[in-house]
C-alpha cells in the first residue's frame, strides 16, 4: 500500500529541459515510457517519440512541440516510479509548463486532456507574438527589487518585467525584444553578474501573454479538473486550489503573470518538506532548490542511475 510522505516533494520542470534523446537510457527497462509517449502521440496525431529521440532540436525546440514533451516525459518518469515503490510525495508543484505535469501526476488533470491543452497553449503562445518581438533574459546576481526596477525604467511604454524569481540572485525577465534589450545593460550597470538571453520563441508570463491565456480559458471549459491526490501549490499564487474554476483561473493568470518558484519551495519548506525531488530531463529545478533551501535533501530522476538513487534513498530511510 503506497503511503504519502509529509516530507517530501516532487516537483516537474518545464521548457528549457527538453533535449533530442532525453529518457532515451530508460526505455529498455521501463516500459512506462514508451507507453507514456504513444498515448501522447496518439492525441496529437504525429509520432512524439520520434521526434525527441532524432529530432531536429530546431523543431523540439518550437513551443507547441517542446510543451507535450516535456509533460510526457514528466509523466513516463512519474509512472515508472509509481511501479518501482511505494513512496509518493504529500506536495508537489511544477514550474511554469510544468504545473501541468504537476496537475496529472496528483490526479488533477487526465493525460489526454493534459496533452491536447499544453499543445493548444503552445499554439496559443506562439500565434500571440509574432517570432523575433519577444524575449527572454536571465539576470544573475541582482535582488528581485533591483530587477523589478530595472524592468520598470527600460519598459518606455513596451512591455518588460520580472517573470521568473527562481532562487535567490535569478530572475528571468520577459517583455517585448527591444525593452528587453535596454533591460539587460542596464542590469550589468547595476552590477549583476550577467544578463543572459534565453533560447526561447515566446516571452512567457508577461502581458504580452494576455491573448494567448484567454484563448486557453476559453479552452479548458471543455476539460473536467478533478481535486488532488496531494497538496498541490500553483506557481501565480503559492496556493492550494481545489475547484475546478479556481485552477481554471490559476492556470490562465499563469500565462502573463510570474512563476514564485522561491515563495512555493519555501512554502513547502515551511510544511516540514525535507526532500525535493526534480522528475524529468535535466536538473534545472535540483539546481534552483538547492540554492533556495541549502539544507534539504535534493534529488533528480531522470535516467536510470538516478532512479536508482532515489530508490535505495527510500530503502535505506
């Protein structure tokens, strides 16, 4: 009988961890995954799995294909741990796309369902800015004061503000390209370590985003939101919703405004969390945490090695 851990959470990445061949070393073993990704491709009408094992990166890369792989792969890897053990976590929360890996993993969202929206998001994303208007950039070494002003005084009527407060001294910025342009020297001036643009087609969670998110309310009348296995924080807010219009609401808001991933860590913290736990490609997020909360356990799991890890971590406890 699997028993929820009080001190553990999991947590699921989003754009930016995809690769050409991620969980590639986990599928002779673990079935889930390839399973994971037929269902997937199945919804979308075009082969997934191929498409991360040989890419192009290019076209991995566009949002509307990097979105419904990232959360399948989230999803395969949640799967094979849910077959290896026992162990599942009492919070999760995702960062940015990843709060949808978040929703069906605590049983929230259907995978099917899952899928067919974060690609209409992606498409939604993409259609909002035409290719070359946005950007994103990532400050290092700046307070979260310092970049909010430093996006206030470079905006001169565009759009250009904080988005992402990822750990302390790392806040990604997005807005209209030109804005953010001014943003990033101006940021150096201040004394940031750097200003780093991001590889991205879409400015996520800045105003600009505000088309896109009434596109994706529109759409997920149609979808059925059940209420968590777990307690589940959203990134707009830090907060637990359960009713189906409230994570209606906390997922079209998350769109334009920013990811509080430093405030949901800790709040998790806060709960008594001691162990955090990255599932999917990467290690973004195991990085980010371990910045925010020095003294916790940090783990990821994305091949088998670190499956592995994590399994003989519960062994031994």
């Amino acid at each position: 009988m699997s028993e929820q851990n009080k001190q553990l959470a999991f947590v699921f990445p989003g754009q930016g961890s995809q690769s050409v061949a991620m969980l590639a070393e986990m599928t002779e073993a673990y079935p889930e995954v390839k399973a994971t990704f037929a269902q997937a491709s199945e919804v979308l009408g075009f082969d997934l799995w191929r498409l991360v094992n040989e890419g192009p990166a290019e076209e991995l890369n566009q949002t509307h294909n990097t979105q419904p792989a990232m959360l399948a792969a989230g999803v395969a890897l949640w799967r094979v741990w849910c077959a290896q053990s026992e162990v599942r976590p009492a919070y999760m929360a995702g960062h940015s796309l990843g709060e949808y890996t978040a929703l069906v993993c605590s049983g929230v969202l259907d995978f099917a369902d899952a899928i067919r929206l974060v690609a209409a998001r992606g498409r939604f994303m993409q259609e909002a800015v035409p290719e070359g208007v946005g950007a994103m950039a990532a400050i290092l070494g700046l307070a979260d004061e310092q970049v909010i002003q430093v996006c206030a005084d470079a905006a001169q009527g565009e759009v250009c503000s904080a988005v992402n407060f990822n750990s302390p001294g790392q806040v990604v910025i997005a807005g209209n390209s030109v804005a953010i342009d001014r943003a990033m020297p101006a940021a150096k001036e201040l004394g940031a370590k750097r200003a780093l643009k991001l590889p991205v087609s879409v400015p996520s969670h800045c105003a600009l985003m505000r088309p896109a998110a009434d596109q994706l309310y529109v759409k997920m009348q149609a979808i059925e939101f059940s209420e968590p296995d777990v307690t589940l924080l959203y990134n707009v807010d830090v907060n637990v919703h359960k009713v189906a219009e409230e994570v209606r609401q906390a997922l079209q808001e998350q769109l334009f405004e920013p990811v509080r991933w430093v405030d949901t860590i800790n709040a998790m913290t806060e709960q008594g969390v001691t162990t955090f736990v990255e599932m999917g490609p990467g290690k973004v997020l195991m990085g980010l945490n371990k910045r925010i909360v020095k003294a916790a356990n940090h783990f990821t799991v994305n091949n088998p090695n670190t499956l592995t890890e994590l399994l003989e971590h519960f062994a031994n406890d």
